[in-house]
C-alpha cells in the first residue's frame, strides 16, 4: 500500500519534471516571494475585486513569453546581447542599470521571504537569512543548483493547497464571479499601487531575460518552436491558476475576518481551512521554498544578462579570475540584498510588495525594447510580430505607463 | 582643419567619436551625419572604402567613397566639391564589412587570447589621406569612453587607489570580426574567417561552443576538413550533432572520415536513423565498414570505445622489420607505446612496447622478446569493467579480442577516461 503510493507520486513528478520546459520552469520561478506576498496582499484587502485583472495579465503574459521565447529562438542569443548589439554601449548601460537595481529589489524581496518565512518557527532572521544567503551563493558556485532546481520544482507542488484550501473555505462563488466579469476599481493610490504590484509580481522585467537566456541555452530549433508555446502557455497557465487561488482563498478568509497582511502570519492564516493549527507551518514551507528557488536563479539570471550584454566572461563553469565582474555581481547582489534584509526593524512584506511595484513600473521599459526588437525583420526575418501582437504588447505598455503615471499623482494628489 | 590630402598627417581617432558627425559640403553647408562606414578586408590593416550618410530629411542613408572627403575637423566632415552628387545606394561586396551594423558592439575573436570578446571600439589611424582600422578596445575604458564617463573614472581611481584601468586594445592581426549578415549566409567566407585558423582546434571548439547557433555553422563551415573533423572531436556532444546536421552530407561524410573511428561513431550514434543512412550512403568503403563495425557495439561497452588506430605485427618479424613497418605507418594512431603481435589467423600473441625497438638488437625475433601474458577484454565486456582493468594495470590501452581470440581492437587509457567522464 506504502509502496504504491509512493510508487504514483514517483510517476508524477517524473511526467512533471518530463514536461517541465523553461516556460514552466520561469512560471514557477515567477511565484516567488513577491507573488506569494503580493497575491496574499490583493486578496486579504481587495477581497474578490481585483481578480478580473487576472485575465488581462495572463494574456499579455503568455504574449509577452512567447515573444521573448521567439526570439531566443529565432537569433539564438539572449536579450541583453540583442539590446547591445542594435542600441550600442551607452543605451545598454543605462538600461541594465535599471534592470540591475530593480533585480536588487526582488533579490531583497526573496531574503525578505527566508526570513519571515522562517520567522513563523521562531528563527530570527539574523540566522536564517546568512545561512539562506550562503547556501545560494554555494549551491551557484559549486555547480550543484542544477541537481536542486528538480526539487524545487517538486516542492512547488506546494501551491495546490492553496486550491484545497480555496475550496474548503467555501468562498461566496457570486462574489467570485462577479469579480471576474465585473470589474471593479476605484482610483486610489492604493488600489493602483496593488495593481501595478500584480503586473509586476506576474510579469517581471527579469523573467522576460531569464526566459530567453534559457531557450537559447536549450538550443531549441525553430521547428521545434510550437512546443515551446505549448510550455509557455501552460506556464502562464499555471501561474494564473495559482495567483486566482491564492487571491481567492486570502479574500476568502483574510479579507471576510478583515486581517491585513504584515507579517507571513498573517498571510498563513489563509491556509487555516486545510491545515487548521498546521497552516503555519505549511505555508513557511512553501514560501521558502520559493523564496530560495527565486533567489538561487534571480541573481545569477542578473550577473550573467549583465556580463552579456558589457561582453564580460560569464558562466558558472569559468573560475573567479577569468570571470571577476559576473562572480563580483553575483555575489554582491545576494550578500548586500541579504544584508539589506537584516536592518533592524524593516518592515519584511511592505518591502516585499514595494520591490513588485517598482517591477512593474520598470516592465514597459523592458517592453518596448522587446517590442522594438521583434518588428525588426533583419533581425526575425519572417518571425516578426503580427499585428494582434502587436496591438497587444503595445497596449500593456500604454495601460503601464498610464497607471505608473496615475500612481505618481494619486500619491503627490494625496 | 585636417586636409586629407596633407602628406604625413597623423592622427588616431575612435569609430565611436566620428559616428554621428555633422558631414558638411565644399559651401559649408551641412548636408547630413555619418552613420556608418564601409572597410574592405583583406589588407592587414584594412581601408575604409565608404562613409554612410543620413541626409537630412531622407529616410534611408546613401554611401559615399572616401575619396570625396576634404577634411576632418573635430566632429565636422567636409566634403570635397560637388561631392553630395556622388551618393548612391550602398553596395556590399564579399570582403567587405559595414563598422557600426557588423562590428562595434558586436562579438569578435580576439585570437591572441583565444577568446570571444564584445567590441568597445574601433581605433582609427589616419595616415597619407588613408584612414585604417588599426586596433580594436576590449577593454572597460572602451566602456566608460563611449559612456563619456572617463575622465571622471580616471579622476576618481587617481585620487583613492593611484590606479588607472588600463588599455586593452588588440591589434586588428588578432582580431576576427564574425560579421553575419544574413543576406550574406551564403558566401564563402573562408577568406574573411582566414584569422580562426591559426587557433588550435581545441580553443577553436571553445569559441563555436560560445557562438549563437548561425555563427556557429558559419565558423564551422569555414574550417578546412582537417581542423574541422579535430574540432568537432572537442565539442560538447549535443552541439556535434547539431554542427553536424548543419553542414552538407557531402561535407558531413567527409568530417566524419577525418574523425578518430571511435569518435566518429559515437557521434553517428546520436543521430537519427535517416540521417546516419544518408551519412553511409556517401562515405568511402573502408571507413563505412570501420565505423559500421564500432557502431553495432552497445553503448558502455568495450566496444563502443575500442579504436581500430593501433600497429600490429605478424610473430614471424624481427625488431628490424618490426620498426621498418613503424616507419611505413601512415595512418592514425592512437598510441605509439603497444604495438600488438599477431599470427597468420590474426589472433593476438604477444605484445610489444616502444621500448623494445629502441633497446633490442635489429636481429631479435620478435617471438622471443614479446610479452605472451596478456590482458585484454572482449567488446561486450562493461566500461567498468575496462576501468578496473587500467586501475589494476596501469597500462595506456588494452588490446580487445572477439571470440576466437583475434584482435579487433584497442582501448586507450584516455578513451575509457573520457566514457567514464563524459566532460573529460
């Protein structure tokens, strides 16, 4: 009996991990931290309001991957080299720049992650988050990440209670509903905040690099293209479910007991219908578990598009000398995020939430590049966007800027 | 003002700090920017033959030859009289190469350092009212330069360290721009990727391991049999297929031929049923047969990585004859330490080591000399079991026997290192 069990669980993670392209592996990646965070947060003080935004943003997601995906393919190099290579030094400096510290924040938001995670068993964070910190920067150096990234992946399983538990709180499926198909926003800094949050959170300017830098090291033909839009979609998919679920289940408990989220505690708390008095403990499990995933790849993801595009050597199987500026970066950005976590008395998930916001005030800056490169035919030869793409990316850019622009003057308004 | 014409004028200039040059006519009147500037390669170090305009207002920018140019002065071009009726559409030619569209930001082989390096800059020299590339900037100054950040840096590394980051221009001998355009996939470029082939063809392997997948068969193509089969040999094994696949059967055929047998069947191995048929269809005999035989051996066994490149002898020779057949050898060995005696049948009977030509009296035979207590493995024996064979020995190969005891092969030392570390 013991043995079958363990037996069909085996066959599941082997057809997981079978399937698993960069498509899902980014998607799963992408709930990070900050998603957990930002998701927990929409749902336990928007309630069911703001799920409708679900759907735009899963559109332009799967949009957005499929052409960073094509063009991976299609040129066979990463973002940051194609940025170089057509906009020259001065833009490509400036731009990673931006990229650099917007990154800073979400590998901030991933320690931020380890030590409330880890706060809940009472561990404090001057512990969790050196020794979290030095097993990244170890697991990187010493090449194991590779071995690990499948367990990582398996723990991610971890979001299915979320679905359990949304079930079991019995949410009220008309307010779901509507929530979806009548969309509901007031313009309030808070509210716009929240919802560049979501786009940031889902749509991050780092996964549009890393997404392409790993079709690219898959060495996927373009023949072989229409499976990697399988696996994109299908990521974006899965991402979409588990945000729902997770905004769901925290409108369905956080927001109907009216808790706000400041503390994992608190966000934990949407477990409760699943795991009862054990809902703590589950949901610090899942959180750093993402929360290391996030941080072992974002850094990395990070030093290596930096040194690509500058034309600095760069890759884990190089030794420090021959690669100083990509292990320099590297390690800087996971000892000073980690250190940064650890002033006294910073607030953990408000600076978890504000990392997403600034990701997706950042996005349409990536975005048009993106959009800029894809148009150009010497480039994508037949493989240049269609009109309805397009239309689409271009739109998410407008909508973007309009809300960052809207933020900013709700906030000076305020 | 720098007249171009103005015999023993010297003066080195970045690419950098002429792009977007006001370009001027003999009336003083501007008439555009320089966007770009055609080299025709070939030369050691090369000519700029074109400037490339954007005229005010036009759309799409027009050449012009260099020899309309009156001066440079600062960030001015002058033109020379009437020069501006001379634009025209820019032609490319084979052997020529745009700066700005196919070099500068882009990634080029430094092959002093056996390395893919991102052009910072081009330095320009002018001189006898020619202007030449001179060297290209690999380094971080390049950066900062461009980023007009220098003199700051500069300043700032004085004050706290009395450091300044060097200089790291490479002289254009070394440097081998991978221009690839795409309307030019199809000409030959063995005269502009001439530089590659003075690296070994282990570092070359490197560098196509670095290179996105259109260069990659770019380069590849472009090496001669010889050094392309040597090179192969060292690619990681996901990319030899893929190098493989890129290149014509013919051409394909031919690599696998230069390849060591072993290597060359553990890559046909990786490839499709069709494709290795196809190779077979346009191999040579002997080496069809050779590579057919290894192929018919399972993977991990002794025989998927024996290698038929060893010298044997009949039991009935002398040292004498023995190192006159050593003499006659032409084709590859793998190892010169064994060499392998055997009878009439080809059954193995002894065998020999280098050292016993070099120390026995001409007139020796052989069957007195040779070692008769042999180790050896049959091919289906495991990899594993080969390895504790050379842990156990010590030897640098191993003779490998069918059956009946006839020697149908050799293991080297590096051959069952390398099936037990694939990265080896």
């Amino acid at each position: 009996m013991r043995r079958g069990f363990f037996k069909t669980r085996w066959k599941i993670l082997l057809i997981f991990l079978a399937v698993a392209g960069p498509g899902i592996i980014t998607s799963n990646v992408d709930n990070d931290a900050g998603g957990i965070a930002t998701y927990s947060m929409a749902g336990a003080h928007f309630g069911y309001t703001l799920l409708w935004s679900l759907i735009p943003i899963m559109i332009a997601l799967v949009i957005i991957q499929e052409m960073s995906a094509r063009m991976g393919v299609v040129t066979g190099k990463g973002l940051s080299d194609l940025i170089r290579e057509r906009f020259g030094v001065r833009i490509t400096f400036y731009l990673l720049l931006a990229l650099v510290l917007t990154n800073f924040g979400n590998v901030i938001a991933e320690f931020a992650g380890v030590a409330s995670s880890l706060e809940i068993f009472n561990i404090p964070k001057f512990v969790s988050v050196p020794i979290g910190a030095f097993l990244v920067w170890l697991l990187v150096v010493k090449g194991t990440y590779r071995s690990v990234e499948k367990v990582f992946l398996f723990a991610c399983l971890f979001y299915v209670t979320y679905i359990i538990s949304g079930f079991l709180a019995q949410p009220d499926w008309g307010a779901v509903r509507d929530g979806f198909i009548a969309p509901k926003f007031e313009l309030s800094t808070g509210s716009l905040g929240m919802l560049i949050a979501l786009v940031g959170t889902t749509i991050a300017p780092w996964m549009q690099f890393y997404l392409q830098s790993a079709v690219v090291e898959k060495n996927i033909k373009v023949r072989d293209y229409k499976h990697s839009r399988l696996d994109i979609i299908l990521g974006s998919l899965i991402v979409t479910l588990v945000a729902g679920f997770i905004i769901l289940t925290c409108a369905a408990t956080l927001f109907k007991a009216g808790i706000r989220v400041e503390t994992a505690k608190d966000a934990a708390l949407a477990l409760e219908p699943l795991a009862g008095k054990y809902c703590s403990v589950l949901f610090a499990f899942g959180l750093l578990n993402a929360s290391l995933f996030a941080a072992s790849i974002l850094p990395l993801s990070t030093a290596f598009v930096v040194c690509e595009g500058m034309g600095w050597e760069n890759g884990v199987n190089k030794k420090f000398s021959e690669a100083p500026q990509f292990y320099g970066l590297y390690s800087l950005l996971i000892f000073l995020g980690a250190g940064i976590v650890l002033l006294p008395g910073i607030p953990l998930f408000p600076v978890i939430y504000i990392s997403q916001v600034i990701n997706g005030i950042v996005l349409p800056l990536i975005l048009i590049f993106i959009l800029i490169l894809i148009n150009d035919k010497k480039l994508m030869g037949e493989y240049v966007n269609k009109g309805v793409y397009n239309f689409i990316s271009w739109g998410t850019v407008i909508i973007l800027i309009g809300l960052s622009i809207a933020l900013l003057a709700s906030m000076l308004g305020a | 003002m720098k007249d171009m014409q103005e015999v023993g004028l010297k003066m080195f200039l970045f690419f950098s700090e002429l792009l977007g040059c006001s370009v001027i006519d003999s009336k003083d009147e501007p008439i555009g920017k320089l966007v770009d500037m055609k080299v025709k390669l070939g030369e050691l170090f090369p000519k700029v033959v074109t400037l490339r305009i954007k005229l005010r207002g036009k759309k799409s920018p027009l050449a012009l030859d260099w020899s309309e140019i009156q001066s440079l002065n600062g960030n001015i071009i002058s033109l020379k009289p009437d020069a501006e009726k001379k634009l025209k559409p820019l032609e490319l030619n084979e052997g020529e190469i745009l700066l700005k569209e196919e070099l500068l930001d882009k990634q080029a082989v430094d092959t002093y350092g056996a390395k893919i390096e991102r052009v910072n800059d081009i330095h320009l020299l002018i001189a006898d009212g020619e202007l030449r590339i001179v060297h290209v900037d690999f380094g971080l100054r390049g950066i900062f330069r461009r980023l007009g950040w220098i003199k700051i840096i500069d300043f700032l590394t004085n004050w706290f360290f009395a450091y300044q980051f060097p200089e790291k221009m490479i002289s254009w001998k070394y440097v081998q721009p991978l221009a690839s355009d795409p309307q030019k996939k199809n000409l030959k470029l063995n005269v502009t990727l001439r530089k590659l082939h003075e690296l070994h063809p282990s570092e070359l392997a490197d560098i196509i391991e670095e290179l996105d997948q259109e260069k990659r068969s770019t380069v590849f193509k472009s090496l001669d049999l010889q050094t392309a089969a040597e090179t192969l040999e060292e690619v990681d094994p996901k990319l030899q297929v893929s190098l493989i696949e890129s290149a014509t059967e013919e051409q394909a055929s031919d690599i696998l031929e230069e390849m060591a047998p072993d290597e060359a069947a553990d890559l046909l191995a990786d490839l499709t049923e069709e494709k290795k048929r196809k190779l077979f269809q346009t191999m040579e005999k002997p080496h069809r047969e050779e590579l057919e035989e290894l192929l018919r051996f399972k993977e991990g066994t002794a025989g998927s990585i024996m290698t038929k490149d060893f010298i044997s002898i009949q039991e009935d020779k002398t040292i004498g004859e023995a190192i006159e057949e050593f003499r006659k050898t032409t084709h590859p060995l793998e190892t010169t330490t064994y060499l392998y005696v055997i009878d009439k049948e080809n059954h193995l009977v002894g065998v020999l080591t280098l050292r016993h030509l070099l120390l026995c009296v001409n007139e020796a035979p052989l069957s007195k000399l040779m070692n008769i207590h042999l180790i050896k493995v049959k091919p289906e024996e495991g990899v594993e079991e080969v390895a504790e064979i050379f842990k156990k020995y010590k030897f640098m190969a191993i003779p490998v026997v069918d059956k009946d005891e006839r020697l149908t092969g050799i293991i080297t030392l590096r051959d069952a290192v390398e099936s037990k570390y694939k990265e080896f």
